[in-house]
C-alpha cells in the first residue's frame, strides 16, 4: 500500500466510523453540547463549585485486587506506548502508573510518536496555556493517525475531567481515540481493548472521585528518587483554582501502605521519595477510624532508612505546630520547604479563599525560622487575580523580600471556567499583569542569585542523578534545598550522596569540585 493509498483509506474508514457513531445524520461538526449528552449521564457532570462543595463523606474503599487479566497482558505484545505528560508532579507519577500497566499489558515504551501504537496524552487543566498546549499536539498528530489509522491516540488527565474540552475534542478532533479521566486509569485495559474494537470514540470521565487502588503497577522514572501518593484530590477551593473539580475530594491512603512502599523503595536503593499531594498536609483528616495525620506519617517514613524525604504541596492554612515540630528533628527530612503563599496582600488572599492572612503567613514563617533556623522556603505566586491593584500588587513584592523566598514559581492569573474567580469582572489590562509578572520575576532571579552566592566555597551534599543536559562530560544533582549542583566526576557516582565544593554560583545552579574522601591510614 502506498502512501496516497494509505492516507486515502485512513480516510474512509474515519468518515466510516463518523457515520456510525452517530445514530443521526447531523454532521459531527454540526453538533452542540446537547448531542453529546449522553456521554456524561452515567460518568460525567460538569464541574459545579456548589456540588462539589457539599462533598459527602462517602466511605471510599481501599482495593488491593488490581491485575491485568491474561487476555489483556496479550494487547500490547509487539507494540509500542508514548505517553507525553503536561503538569504538575502528581500527573508524572500519573503517568508512571499508566507506564506500568501498559507494560503489563504487553507494550514496551518508545519515545518516538512513529513507532507508537497507542499515544496517550496525560493533560493539565491549571491554566490556559497548558490547554493551549495540548490542543497544539492534538493536532500535530492528526497527519499520524491519517497515515496509522489503527494507532490510538489517548486524552487523559485533569483536561479530560472538563466537559467543554470533552465536548471539543468530541467535535473538532476526531483523530483522538479515547478520552478518560483522572479517576478511573485502572481502566486502562478496558479503555484501550474498546478502543480497538469500538467504532466510536470511548469516553469515559467519572465525575466523582473513585475508590483508593493500592496495586497499581508502575514504571517508575529512574532509580534514584520516586514520587510517593499520600493522598488525592483537594477540599480547600482556592476560588481561582480548577483541582477540586479536576481530581475530586480528598482520599488519603492508609499509613500502613505508605510506610510500606518507601520501605520497598529504600530497599531497592532509592535514595530519596517526595511524598505528593494537592495538600500532603490535610492528610489524614479524611479518616474517621484514625487519628494520625501529615506529622505522624511524616515521623514514621523518617524512621525508614532512605537519605532523603521531600514532601510537595503544603499549604500554610494546614502547617500545624506538630509538623514543624517533626520536621525540626531533621535527619532524612529535609529542611526545605515549599510552601505557596500566592499573594501578599491580604485583600486577595480572602478573596483567593486561603483562608489565612499575610500576617498569618508571616506568623508561620516565623514559628518555621524559629524551629528550623537553616531552612529554604520557596513558593508559588499568582499576579493579576481579577482587579488586584498596584499597593496589593506591591504587597506581594515586598512579602517576598519579607520572608526571603530563595525562589519562587510566578504565574499570571488564568481564568478556568467553572471556579468562582473566573466569573469576577476584571478590570486589570493584561499588559499591566505582564509587567507586574516582569517585575516579580526580576525580584525573585535576584533572591534566587543572592542565595546561592552564600554556597561559595561552601561543601554541600549532592545526590547524583545523572550527566548535566547541556555537557555529558558533566555531572548534575540536587542538594538537600534542591539547588541544581554541576560538576566532573567518574560516572561510577551517578545515585550516590557525594560532597562537592561550590566554586561558584549562578542565578539558578552550582558549579562546584568533587571532595574526594581521604581514606584513613587505619582504615
Ligand atoms: N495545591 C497546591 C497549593 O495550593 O499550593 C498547588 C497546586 S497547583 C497545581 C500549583 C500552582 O498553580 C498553585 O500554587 C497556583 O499558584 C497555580 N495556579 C492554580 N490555579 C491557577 C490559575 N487559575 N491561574 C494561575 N495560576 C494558578
Ligand atoms: Fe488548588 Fe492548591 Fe488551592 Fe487545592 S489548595 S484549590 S490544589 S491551589
């Protein structure tokens, strides 16, 4: 078959499937949301901030029986899966569980769109650009499924849970195979098996939450540092914010199987785990059975024998006295802690619904130096939420330069349909967003450079992970408050903690020496 023939075929059999999917003859193009409805009756409904925040206390179940039948483990022999992440950390581990049972399914990874069977798109719904992006790739890959027509092309993900880019992709890109949500991925072999044999495209979005599914396999991404789920979804309805919608009400899983799975990954040698979560800290506040929450977990994994704990998101609204208690002990649990602020002023943060002030903020900040002296706090900061004016804007700034931040995510506030910000008039031109963004930026480059230029000279512990991106004569890594360290040494190190002598400092990174370890005469 040739090429024209091939891409002709591809076309009958997509104006095929089209006829078929529809039982009346309106074109795809032509339809409205309502002829799309009966996709969402049983597994979906929009996002409603008013349902959604009568979350009930539905008891949600743990499973421990998750496999992939035979027959499943026989779809995948001989083809290949790509998976392209957008996001945050929560969607790469999404994303290693994906990997995992595709793999069990028979498929092995390629990083190559043209070899693939099966892409599978794993989306972000925080701000528009991050949709922008993935509308982007949805199209570039319109010429490869028209030239593979039996390639699966897959949306998953926090997009996934909207209904309007449903209904979008429903109407406007019909080369997508298969759409589903951030709830139901241990129905990946089902999906995928519809997928095949379905002439219509599978959606399959659950808008409530599922249960808790702890056997799920996963490929993790390297062999030194591995994310860890504490919990899912988010309660705290950041007005701005579409993550309550997109990942539901939290669930945190039982201690017991988080104790269990760093103990797993210490014993493969694993050197360090972040724990993850919308909100690690309201861990445990779900559980009706059990008094044991973020600190508790945190002091047990810190009796686990593995050099390094992170932990990402906190929120300072559920920082407890506890916790930095716990925290101050050290040993593996870094001193760094990331902690979004998101405004200065307190005007916007009541607002934003943080339900703390900036001088609450301020307060914890103070109990956290106070206990642990030598920490690094970073944050996340969103510019031009509807109608912020300069003094608040202003406020902002000089919080960072209050608490001294040693870095700090920006972001220009993004309407997200659905959340109670985006239906605020906003009276702030986007050019003025942009230049409190450039602003705020500068401030931040400068806090970052004054930070590092204090580990001139100094010795710092760096965990090896790899060859530097731009020189592979190089070596990279992470200190303990996460500054990037690059210097030469003998690839034998790479996954080790080794100590290196800053030499000198840049805005965002370390250039340093190896220390070699003088060894004693007496051994
Ligand atoms: N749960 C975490 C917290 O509360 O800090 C962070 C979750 S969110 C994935 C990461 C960051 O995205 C937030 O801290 C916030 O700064 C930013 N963000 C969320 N919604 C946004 C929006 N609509 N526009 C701009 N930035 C947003
Ligand atoms: Fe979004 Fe974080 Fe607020 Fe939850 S706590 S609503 S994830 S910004």
């Amino acid at each position: 078959m040739n090429e024209q023939q091939r891409k002709e075929q591809a076309q009958i059999k997509q104006g095929l499937s089209v006829d078929k999917k529809s039982s009346q003859d309106i074109p795809l193009s032509e339809k409205t949301t309502e002829d799309f409805a009966h996709y969402f009756q049983t597994t979906y409904e929009p996002p409603d901030i008013k349902k959604a925040r009568k979350r009930g206390r539905d008891k949600v179940e743990v499973h421990y029986d998750f496999e992939v039948s035979d027959k499943m483990q026989q779809i995948g022999k001989g083809k290949k899966f790509l998976i392209r992440t957008y996001g945050c950390q929560m969607n790469e581990h999404d994303t290693e569980v994906m990997a995992g049972i595709l793999t069990e399914m028979g498929y092995e990874a390629t990083l190559e769109a043209q070899d693939a069977d099966i892409i599978l798109l794993n989306t972000c719904a925080i701000r528009e650009n991050a949709e922008n992006k993935v509308f982007g790739e949805i199209g570039h890959l319109k010429p490869l499924k028209l030239e593979k027509p039996d390639l699966i092309i897959g949306v998953c993900g926090c997009m996934s849970q909207q209904e309007s880019v449903v209904n979008k992709i429903l109407q406007k890109h019909q080369q997508v195979d298969l759409i589903f949500g951030t709830h139901n991925i241990h129905r990946l072999p089902n999906l995928i098996e519809e997928a095949m044999f379905s002439k219509a495209q599978v959606v399959e979005v659950w808008s409530k939450e599922g249960d808790i599914i702890e056997n799920l396999p996963k490929v993790r991404h390297g062999k030194i540092k591995a994310w860890v789920n504490i919990m899912y979804g988010c309660d705290k309805f950041c007005t701005y914010c579409i993550v309550p919608m997109t990942r539901g009400k939290e669930r945190s899983r039982r201690p017991e199987d988080i104790v269990q799975e760093v103990r797993h990954l210490a014993a493969q040698g694993y050197q360090e785990v972040t724990l993850l979560g919308q909100n690690v800290n309201a861990y445990g506040k779900d559980f009706d059975d059990l008094d044991y929450q973020f600190g508790d977990l945190l002091e047990d994994v810190s009796k686990i024998d593995i050099p390094r704990v992170r932990f990402t998101t906190s929120h300072p609204r559920d920082f407890d006295d506890k916790l930095i208690e716990i925290l101050a002990k050290g040993g593996n649990l870094l001193d760094h802690i990331h902690l979004p602020v998101q405004s200065g002023s307190s005007h916007i943060l009541r607002k934003m619904n943080r339900k703390y002030t900036r001088e609450d903020y301020l307060e914890l900040v103070r109990k956290i130096k106070n206990a642990i002296p030598n920490v690094t706090l970073t944050t996340d900061i969103i510019v031009g939420f509807p109608n912020e004016t300069e003094e608040q804007f202003e406020e902002t700034m000089t919080l960072m330069e209050e608490v001294g931040f040693e870095s700090a995510y920006t972001f220009i506030y993004s309407p997200r349909d659905g959340t109670p910000a985006a239906a605020q008039q906003d009276d702030i031109p986007d050019d003025v967003k942009k230049e409190r963004l450039h602003r705020l930026n500068a401030l931040v480059n400068q806090q970052s450079a004054e930070s590092m230029k204090y580990y001139e000279g100094k010795v710092v512990k760096v965990l090896v992970e790899g060859e530097s991106k731009k020189d592979d004569t190089v070596l990279a890594g992470y200190t303990e408050k996460n500054k990037v360290v690059n210097f030469k040494g003998p690839r034998s190190i790479i996954g080790s903690i080794v100590d290196v002598k800053v030499t000198d400092a840049k805005t965002w990174s370390l250039n340093g020496e190896l220390v070699k370890k003088t060894v004693g005469v007496n051994g």
